[in-house]
C-alpha cells in the first residue's frame, strides 16, 4: 500500500475513532464524521509525502538536525502531509522542537532510528526537552521505528547516580506539548535522558502499542508521564524503566490506561502531587488489565505534606502483581530529598478510590500501606476482590490506620485493613 493511502486510511480512522468524540456527551455525530471523510477522499491527489531524506538527511548516524527541521517545515505547512523518517536508516537529532499550528492533519512515520546527540552541550539553551512537538493538532506519531534517547553519559552523570556531583536537569526524550487530538502508536522509545514521553497540556489523546525500556537503575528515566492533560487513553504497552512506568501528576484527569505490562519500574504512579506546598488536582483515573512484575511499588498515590489539592475518583482494577514491593500503597508523608521533609498539618486530599480484583505476590510482608494525614485523611478507600501473599505463599500484611483511613472492604480481602 503506497504512504500516499496508508495516511488516506490513517485520516477515515483518525476522523472515526478520534480521542475527541470521547470526551463529547452521548455518541459521534456520524453525520460530520461522514462528511469530513467526504473531504479527505476529495483531498486524496493533494497528500503530500514529505521524507527526510531528500532535505538532506543521510541516515547514516550523522547530524540531521537541519534536514528534519526543513522538511518539517515543508509539512507543516501543506495540507495533509506524511514525514517519513525511511526504515533501515539511523538519524541523528540534537534537540529540535515541531511546532504548529499546521495547515491541516499530518502525520510522521518513524520507520528508522532516531538517535539523540551525545554532546551535553547541544542542550545549553534548554537541559530538559529533546524532541518535542508543540502546538500540533491531528497528528499522528508512529511507524514501529525507535526513538533511542542515548542515555548514558546523562544518568552517569545524575545526582542519583553519584551523589558527589550536583542535581542538574537532564531532558525529556520524547514531549508532546499543547497538542490535541493526537495519537501516538507502535513505537520502541529507550534510553531516555531523563523521562521517556511527557504529555504536557495535551486534549484528546491516544498512546498505544508502545514499547519503553531503560536499564532498572536509570534514574527519572519514567515511561509516560502526564501533567495538565485530560481525555488519554494508554494503552496496549509495555514499560520498563528506572522509574514510574506511568505518572500522573497536577491537572491530569479524565485518564485511561489500560492493558499495561510494567517491569521493572517503580509501578504506576499518580503523583507526586504537593511539592513545595503547591496545589495539585487530578481525577477520574483508571488503571484497568496491568501486569506489574518486580516493580518496587504496585499502584501507587504519593502526596507531598504541605500540600493541597485533591486526588479523587481513581479506580485501580483487574491487576496481576508478580513479587512486586508495596503492591497498594498510598503515601501522603511522600518525601524525595535527602534531608527530612518536616511534619506539616496540611495535606492534598485522598478520596474516593477503588481497588477492585487485585491478584499476585508481594516481595514485602506488606502488600497493603495506607499512610494516610492525621488533619485529611484518606477518605472513602474501597477494597474488592483483593488476593495478594507473600512469595511463597506466606500470608501478607495490612498496614492501615482506622483513625486517618478510611476503608471499606467487600468480598473477600487479603490482607485485611478492618481485622
């Protein structure tokens, strides 16, 4: 099938099927959907293929910075447009940003490598972004190529690593800011320098068949992160990184994730939420059919003191956990530094979440840890069909404080916070 068609088809089901009607009440109008279809088919001559390759690029490992940046351009500013990054082929980036608004819907097919430049001093101007798309709606991300962050020189070099050197920013691999109606599918992103993919602000958005992996002792490398984003779908991926494999932190709502293999990691996060005594916001978050396998935490709410906000309706469900450390924790005295964080009265609000059909194995004795703010506890905390034990099939423990959390068990639950 010539690219030429494939973005056709790539439009019809984008215009069907697209993140935006899922944040609409009751179903699509078909009616419009039916008549912009009418519009690509009518466009169909007017798609304009854009490769790399004939701006410049060589594909043979060197900078190609210049070339991406010019045949961006060019699709950028046609209408119904393919980037083609061409399979076999191995392209170095230094950072560089895609920005809209562009002339109509486009798409860039990743085939081949993209490798980030080595050089730490190429990010001067700005240490925490390597490529980021910023201002683009209908778009499309994809291709079952690699976007291969080149991590190594950045986490030798990290604070968390050797605690001799100061903290410094290190970048962001892979961000999509203030897009809408965007999928993002069948891509392998490894070795970032810090975060793998950053949805920053984004509307509408689809991110499925990924594949995202790091060495288990890269520091920050987390697989997906989401802040100020809303109406996500995730799912249909597999995660293992040096840290969350999702986080989810202030303005995020309206998130689906489903379908997640995460391993090793730090679990799935939501939070942190709170730091430096800052409101944060998020809700209407599930976790539903992940597969959690030697992740230093399970499914995981963390909260700094000082704090306020809330983090409410989330549901966590149908979740397998194979020796997984703290498989349900949530943690409202969160503390990442190196002096003691100071007891704080004010907390951001834990309510409203389900556990429901959580099965496996703890490497811990508590599978269960509810630490919870005296001043707001965590309130209406449901556990359903919860069956995790220690490996070996030893019992687990509970560790839940009746006065700061809330809970209310159903069906069978092991281990227990009500006995």
């Amino acid at each position: 099938m010539s690219l030429q068609r494939r973005f056709i088809l790539f439009l019809v089901v984008f215009l069907l099927y697209s993140p935006c009607y899922y944040s609409l009440p009751g179903k699509p109008n078909f009616n419009i959907v039916s008549k912009r279809i009418d519009k690509v088919g009518r466009s169909l001559a007017s798609v304009k293929t854009v490769n790399v390759n004939h701006y410049g690029a060589k594909g043979d490992g060197s900078d190609a910075t210049k070339a991406f940046k010019k045949a961006w351009k060019t699709a950028c500013s046609s209408r119904g447009s393919v980037l083609v990054v061409p399979k076999n082929k191995n392209y170095l980036l230094k950072p560089i940003t895609f920005e809209g608004p562009c002339k109509s819907s486009i798409a860039v097919q990743i085939h081949g490598t993209v490798r980030a430049s080595g050089d730490r001093s190429a990010y001067r101007n700005d240490m925490t972004r390597w490529l980021v798309f910023k201002n683009v709606h209908n778009l499309a991300v994809q291709g079952g190529g690699t976007i291969n962050g080149n991590g190594k020189i950045w986490w030798e070099n990290s604070c968390k690593v050797n605690d001799s050197l100061p903290c410094k920013d290190a970048p962001t691999a892979l961000t999509f800011y203030n897009c809408k109606n965007l999928v993002v599918k069948n891509l392998k992103i490894k070795n970032a320098q810090k975060m793998h993919v950053s949805f920053e602000k984004c509307v509408g958005v689809q991110a499925l068949g990924l594949k995202i992996t790091a060495p288990e002792d890269s520091p920050n490398t987390d697989g997906i992160h989401l802040t100020r984003t809303q109406n996500i779908r995730i799912s249909s991926s597999v995660i293992g990184t040096g840290d969350d494999c999702i986080s989810i932190v202030n303005g995020s709502r309206k998130v689906l994730a489903t379908g997640i293999t995460c391993g090793p990691g730090h679990g799935i996060s939501i939070g942190s939420l709170g730091s430096g005594n800052s409101e944060a916001h998020v809700s209407d978050i599930t976790v539903n059919m992940a597969t959690l396998s030697g992740t230093t935490n399970g499914v995981r709410i963390k909260t700094w003191q000082g704090g306020s906000g809330s983090a409410s309706n989330i549901k966590f469900q149908n979740i397998k956990m194979h020796n997984v450390d703290n498989p349900i924790i949530i943690d409202q005295k969160y503390c990442d530094q190196v002096e003691p964080c100071k007891p704080q009265s004010r907390a951001v609000q834990v309510k409203n979440v389900l556990y429901q059909n959580i099965k496996g194995t703890s490497s811990s004795n508590e599978a269960i840890k509810l630490i919870c703010s005296d001043k707001f506890p965590c309130r209406e905390i449901v556990f359903q069909g919860i069956d995790i034990h220690v490996r070996g099939k030893a019992a687990a423990k509970a560790v839940c404080n009746s006065n700061n959390a809330k809970v209310t068990e159903k069906g069978d639950v092991s281990p227990s916070c009500t006995t």
